[in-house]
C-alpha cells in the first residue's frame, strides 16, 4: 500500500514527458507468490528534452532483480531504484531499457496491478496499477505498442489472455505452456491488462460493417457459462449500435470479456480485453433481477463504447478523466435509451444524478467535471466527473443539434485520433463544426457545484404579454467561493389549459431556440408576445441542464401539468414536485409534534397515474415510488433528522396505499406474473409496477402475508427480492419476514452475488437494531472483508441507503462505520476511501448527530498510517 506523501497534483503543472516509449514487451512467469515479470522498453528522448536529463520511472511497492540498457547490466552507479521510483542517471538518446521485477500476485489484496481474484490471475492498471508490475512512465500521455509473452503452468492457467490478438501458444518444459499477444494501437498503460486462469468461455462473433469477422469471447468462472448470454447479446448489440449512431467500428480480430470476482470497480475498457466484476456480467431469471439485467446492458456497452472514447483517443493526464468517462457515460446512456424507453431511462438517469452527483457537489468533496487539483486520483472516478460529465456532453447536444453534434463527434474521432487529448481538444471540435463560441460554456468543465435557476411568471392579458423573470445563481464550493455566470440551456413549453402547446409571437429577453432558452446572463426577463392565456409553464424538459429550479408557481399549475405535460420527464418531474413538497410538509410538521396530514388531490393523483393505462408501466412505476429519504435530506438542506423524514414518507405511502387501495390491489392483480420470463424492458417495468404496488398494498391488513405469498410464487430473482425487501423493512421481525430471510439464504447461501442481495436488505432495513444486525453478518460464512461486492453490499448498503440506521442517534451506526472503514483500508484502500464518502453530507444533519459523525471522522483521521486514498476523503470531509 503507498503511504501518503501530501503531494498534490495540479493541472496548471503538466508538461510532456522527456521521453516516449514507443514499444513496450512484457514477459510474464506466473507464480502466485514470485512472479517475474520482465519488460523491454525502447526508449527515446523526446526532440527538445536536455541531453542531460535523467529517466525516471513510476513504481509503486517494487523489487528491481535486474536492470540492463542495451544489453548491458547497468553498474550501481548508472541508477537509483526504490520500490516506488526508478531513476537512470544521463541515459543516452535511444536504447532499449531491461527490467526485471518480482511481484506477488497472491498476497496482492489492493486488487490493483496483477492480482489473483478465485485462483485467477488478472490486472487492474487505471489509473496508476501498472507501476506495481514494472518500472514506467506510468501516465496516460505515453503511448506504446505492446508485445505481451505470457507464461504458466498449463494446469493452473490453460488460459493465457492479453490485449490485442493472439500471435502464438505453444507447450514449455514441466508442465508449462506460453502465448504471445500484440496490441498494433499505441495504448497507454493503464489500458494493460493480462489473464491466466482455467476458466469457462462463451464464443461467438460479429461482423463489422466493412465486413471484418471478429471473435467474441466472455470467459467467466467454469460452470457459470449459462449465465453469460445476456452480457453477450449486449454486446453485439452494442458494437451494432456503435457503428449506426457514431460510425464506429471495432477494430481488432477479437474482443474478449473477463468475469472475476474480486473487483474494485464495475469494470474496465482495457484494449480488446475488458475486464469485468462479475456482478455485471452474470444474469438469469433465478438470479438476477431487471436492474441487474439493466446495469449489465449498460456496463457492456460502456466498456465497449471506450474503445474509441477512451481507447483510440485517450486522456492527456488524469484531469481529464471527464473526457473519456462523461462522455462515455453519455454514449451508453443514449444506447439504453435506443433498446428500452427512452423517457423511462432518462428520468432513472435523473434521479441516480439527483441521488449521487447533487450532494457531491452540494458538500464538501465537491470539484469541477475536470478538476483543478487532486492528491490521489482515485478518489476522482465520482458521480461528478462521469454522471455530471455525462450531462455536460448532452447539453453541447441540445446547443448544437443532434446534426452538428455529431459531426463535431466525427470531427473530434477524425483529428485526435490516436492521440492523448484534453478538454480544449474536445471543445474546440464542437465550436469548428457549428461556429459557436462555447467559452462560456466551458465553465460547466471548470467550475464545481450546482446552479440553480429561480423563476417567476406574469401574465399581462391586456399586453398579450407572458413574462417569465429567470436569475441563474451557482453557489460556493470548497475553494471556489466566486462563480462566474454560466451559460444554461433550459428547454421549455408554455402549456395551454387543454394540454397544448402555447404559440407565442416573438420573444426578447434572451435567445430562444428549438424550445431552448439560452441562460447567459443573471437575470433575464424573457418576454412572449401574443399570448391571450395564461399558460402553465414546464421547465427543464428533459432535463436538459443539470440544475435545481425555484419555480413559483401554482400547485393548480403543478398538478395539471403532472397529468397534462406532453414531455414525459417534465410530467414526471410535475409529480415527483408535488410529492417532495408535500413531504417537506410533513417532515415540519412531524418536527413541530402534528400529525401530517395529505391533500386527496395527491392521493387521488397517484391512483391515477397507476391506472393510466395509456402510460408505460415503468413509468407508472418512478412515478410511484416516492423520492428517497436522502432525496428529501438533500431538499431540506440542514438539521436533518433522518427519523422525521422517515416518519413523513412512511406516512404519505400509508395515505396513497389507504387512498388506492382498490385500484392498486386491482391492477397488482391484473399484471400477474404468467411465469414467462424476458428481461426486456416492457417485461421489466410490469413488474416494476407490480412491485411497486406490492410496497403500498403491505402496509394495509394482510400486507406480510401478501408480501410472503408473492415471496413463495416467485417465478424469478426481481420478485423475489422485492418480496423480501418488502417483508424485511416493512415487516421486521414478523414470522413472514423471518422465515423468507431464511428459506433465501438456505436457498442461495452458495451463490455469493445473490448473497449481497440478502445482505444488501437485510442492511438496509430502517430503524435502530439494524447496526447491530450488519455487526453481527460482518460474522456470517457468505462475508468477507477482503471481497470489495460483499463489503459494497452490506456496510456500503448501510452507511449510504439505510437513513434512519446509519445516522442512529446515538452515533452507534458511525462508530461501526469508522471502524469498518479502518479495517477495510488494511487491505483495500481505494474501496475503503469509496466507502468513507458515506459521511459527506454530514454537515447538513442536526446538530447532535453531526458532533457524533464528527467524532467518526476524526476517529478516522486520527489512525496511524493512513493511505493517501482514505486520508484524501477524509480530510477533505472535515475541512
Ligand atoms: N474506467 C472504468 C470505467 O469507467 C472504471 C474504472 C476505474 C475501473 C478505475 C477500474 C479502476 O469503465
Ligand atoms: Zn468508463
């Protein structure tokens, strides 16, 4: 584990290397305790670099056996080598440069550089894992060519996998064998990835569209190969819609997909072979749910879609991260829009902003889509830089069009090419391509937090005059006290009183275009002529900034255009208004010792929604599924009291359950589960509808034997967890809800990712005793601190989805968390730090429990030998 040095990374400080390393060759001895690896590295100076200047390599927990330039051993005097640096004092123009270093992969728990995951041999390089192989210019600007030999004994790894294609394999003396892999696309070496194991393969291939075959393989865990043709089939479709949507075409002979089980991350776009946690590849009926179906989907078309945004093109330094991750993310959210619902996915993709990227940058580890500044760049793989980066890459959609956009991709994939590029690059493409001027634009890469817009409205009926006075605002953020103005495109529609749109004579007050209003300047008084009503406004249509709204406006407004909004989200969006306003309300009132109490008209609304046969039920379903408690802490902003927000949801799911109940047991009746099975998305979101219900229809009279009924006749993992789920927190303790935990776990008790389901409900039911319950499975035989998806599952699902037992009142789910934390960071610190940012929002809480989370902080902080990663998070936390 590196100890943390202090340094801090700025952008302003990047300079190119002196020297390039135009081919690197690897050859790779396998063993689980002393694995040699020797790299051949040809080196130039670069034209302009001092003579004088000397090499030096990153290395990160290194043991250097030998070293020789050119053939030549080097004398002690001709370099310095420490494990976690390599200097060669005044080498010469170009040579080639031999090491030799020993790791081991075995004891390797960080699970970074060359590990072993079930007696599998594998690699994770991004960002810095490369330098625990071997001595290099570990940064993302230095491109090679890569030869990789791999050798192994032929029982333990029959399977030699590397990036690029296979050039030969051949049997070794004693029970060895080796293959040889090249790479012809200069790649940087986070991109390096090696597999040796014995596992299973799924084979199959596709042609590209100049006609080129390719193979396709997924390899996973022997025995498990049936569980991999869902991970398949996305991928195929995903190279097809690659092709079509950005005229991108794959381009080696094979692509190859690796499923381990000790993970850091979801997974990696290492050239040609992907490697994947095997959570995001493995998928039946019997034990995956929709959203697991859905996320693997979306993974493998992420991790495909690097291939040219990431791969081909690259990112010049880790500040730029945004470039290939934002816009990535952008990529494979348009790709599950295209094979799902479009409206549906965009407002899932709303709410996971809403829920991740929104407190980050509302707290104190906020930072700009492209920082500025990092001391371990670990801890920048957040929801800002891919979720909101995604964001960012829409908007210059809805700016440009979808024409300009996407020359400005073809532009962009013409000109850097092959290249290591940054932000300006990727900009400047956009502005050459349409001729506008995206200076101020640029200030959503630069410039951290949220904006908000507030907006008010007047009619003038005797000037036919509509007037909507609009003032941008962005609040400050650690280190970024002023802001400057940005530039907002927000899609509007004036409403009129039947549900059509309103036409208008002109506008002034700022430029209006294609239904967008340019937000440029603070305030603008943007004025619609020739309009004889008053109409309903809707705002952000397709959420088309990623922005917070202070509209003022009318509940008669808000509630006609959550039944009447002709966009799918802004309607959404009407209801999902209505609901938080309300349970605000009742948080205060529960605060001030009243009883909440709720409008019919809300109620009644739901039930319509519910029974709107003309929307899709997975719409049916967001709209019903109330906003988060941690949703609702973040609208309320400060001394929260995560018990009351509680008490309010639970109170307005009671009022809609007891309103509906009726119609809701109705249509949960009509969407019976026929016991076909597709994980397609309309299949998908009956059931969601259905669940949904089953959670309201539980909490009236008989709701644990409803929930136990639906638990026993489940015909696949999406019913049956939510069954469980709904008898696990709302039915604690009942005989139902005890005997279905158990029958799950004899059930799957060997199936260690349906077991993170059983530990993720179980961690995530509310209330007091559930600190002691996750204490107490951090003992059960499934567990293991060492495996980052059981870790994720049960201390992750309790310290960031279990509200009311995390933030117990006594600081006992903190002291629990500090601990754990402490305990994780031993092994892993990256998903020990990952976990740490539980406790970010921890100054908007009431004033008791935040001393209490305080204290946990510091517990951390104070802790002898701290990583860079967790002291990173930490003290940034506190600060
Ligand atoms: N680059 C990976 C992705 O977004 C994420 C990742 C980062 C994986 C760092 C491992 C380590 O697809
Ligand atoms: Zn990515």
């Amino acid at each position: 584990m590196r100890t943390d040095t202090g340094q801090v990374f700025k952008l302003e400080d990047y300079r190119p290397s002196d020297f390039s390393i135009p081919q690197t060759g690897l050859t790779f001895r396998l063993s689980p305790d002393a694995t040699r690896v020797t790299a051949v590295l040809t080196i130039e100076r670069r034209d302009g670099a001092a003579a004088s200047a000397s090499l030096v390599l990153d290395g990160d927990g290194l043991v250097l056996k030998r070293i020789a330039i050119d053939g030549r051993e080097l004398a002690p005097a001709d370099y310095l080598a420490t494990p976690d640096q390599l200097t060669i004092l005044k080498p010469p123009a170009r040579f080639e440069l031999l090491l030799e270093t020993e790791i081991a992969p075995a004891s390797n728990e960080a699970l970074m550089g060359l590990y072993r995951s079930s007696n599998v041999y594998c690699t994770q390089c991004e960002a810095e894992g490369f330098r625990r192989i071997t001595y290099f210019l570990d940064r993302p600007d230095i491109l090679s060519i890569y030869t990789v030999r791999i050798e192994a004994r032929m029982d333990e790894a029959p399977l030699l996998l590397s990036n690029g294609n296979p050039v030969e394999s051949g049997p070794l003396t004693d029970g060895w064998h080796y293959a040889r892999w090249h790479d012809p696309f200069p790649k940087p070496s986070y991109l390096f990835a090696l597999v040796a194991g014995n596992l299973g393969q799924v084979a199959d291939s596709f042609v590209t569209m100049s006609g080129r075959k390719v193979e396709l393989g997924i390899y996973v865990e022997p025995g498990k190969e049936g569980l991999a043709g869902y991970a398949m089939d996305a991928l195929k479709r995903s190279m097809q819609w690659d092709e079509q949507a950005f005229g991108r075409e794959y381009d080696l002979d094979v692509f190859n997909i690796v499923a381990v089980s000790d993970f850091n991350m979801g997974a990696m776009e290492n050239k040609g072979l992907n490697i994947f946690n095997d959570k995001y590849v493995l998928a039946d009926r019997e034990t995956a749910t929709d959203a697991d179906f859905a996320n693997i989907e979306a993974i493998v078309a992420h991790e495909y879609f690097h291939n040219w945004t990431g791969n081909r093109i690259t990112c010049r330094d880790w500040f730029q991260l945004c470039l290939k991750e934002g816009l990535t993310v952008f990529r494979d959210h348009e790709f599950s829009a295209d094979q799902r619902s479009r409206a549906v996915k965009r407002i899932a993709e709303v709410r996971t902003l809403r829920a991740h990227q929104f407190p980050e940058d509302q707290g104190p580890l906020a930072h700009p889509v492209r920082p500025r500044r990092y001391r371990e760049i670990n801890n920048f793989y957040t929801a800002t830089v891919y979720e909101k980066g995604s964001e960012v890459v829409r908007m210059i959609r809805t700016i440009l069009g979808p024409e300009a956009f996407r020359a400005g991709m073809d532009l962009y994939f013409e000109r850097h090419d092959g290249e290591a590029a940054t932000i300006e690059d990727f900009l400047k493409v956009f502005e050459d391509v349409s001729g506008r001027d995206l200076s101020q634009f640029a200030l959503w890469y630069h410039q951290a937090g949220t904006p908000n817009l507030t907006v008010s409205s007047t009619h003038n009926p005797a000037a036919r005059e509509f007037t909507l006075e609009i003032e941008q605002s962005v609040p400050p953020t650690p280190s970024e006290s002023r802001k400057r103005l940005m530039h907002i495109p927000l899609a509007f529609g004036l409403v009129g009183a039947g549900g059509e749109p309103v036409a208008y004579g002109g506008v002034e007050g700022a430029a209006v275009e294609d239904g967008v209003i340019h937000i440029r300047k603070r305030r603008h008084m943007v004025r619609f002529s020739g309009v004889d009503e008053r109409p309903a406004v809707s705002l952000n249509r397709g959420f088309s900034a990623p922005i917070t709204l202070s509209v003022e406006q009318k509940a008669d407004d808000q509630f006609f255009l959550a039944g009447h909004d002709s966009d799918a989200f802004a309607r959404w969006q009407a209801f999902n208004t209505l609901l938080t306003d309300a349970l605000i309300a009742a948080f205060r009132q529960i605060l001030g010792g009243a009883k909440p109490a709720f409008s019919a008209r809300l109620t009644g609304l739901a039930g319509k929604i519910a029974g709107d046969e003309t929307l899709e039920p997975a719409y049916c379903a967001l709209a019903l599924s109330l906003p988060g408690e941690a949703d609702i802490a973040r609208d309320i902003g400060r001394t929260i009291d995560p018990d009351a927000i509680f008490a309010a949801r639970e109170a307005l799911a009671l009022a809609i359950a007891r309103a509906n109940q009726d119609a809701f047991a109705n249509i949960y009746g009509r969407l019976a589960d026929d016991g076909r099975f597709s994980p397609d998305a309309a299949s998908a979101g009956r059931r969601a509808l259905r669940n949904t219900l089953l959670d309201y229809l539980s909490l009236l009279p008989g709701g644990a034997s409803l929930a136990a009924w639906h638990f026993e006749a489940a015909t696949n993992m999406t019913d049956r967890a939510a069954a469980l789920t709904v008898l696990a927190h709302r039915h604690d303790g009942s005989p139902e809800a005890v005997k279905a935990l158990a029958g799950f776990e004899a059930r799957y008790g060997a199936d260690p990712l349906v077991m993170d389901k059983w530990f993720q409900i179980q961690a995530s039911v509310p209330g007091p005793k559930t600190v002691e319950r996750v204490r107490a499975l951090t003992g059960h035989a499934a567990f293991s601190m060492a495996n980052p998806n059981r870790v994720r599952s049960l201390v992750g699902t309790f310290s960031s989805a279990n509200q009311t037992g995390f933030h117990r009142a006594d600081g006992e789910g903190y002291r629990f968390f500090a601990q754990t934390v402490l305990e994780v960071e031993k092994r892993n610190p990256q998903v020990a730090a990952r976990l740490a940012t539980a406790l970010r929002s921890w100054r908007s809480l009431e004033p008791g429990r935040q001393a209490k989370a305080r204290e946990a902080l510091l517990a951390i902080a104070g802790a002898e030998n701290l990583s860079a990663d967790l002291r990173d998070i930490v003290e940034r936390t506190l600060a």
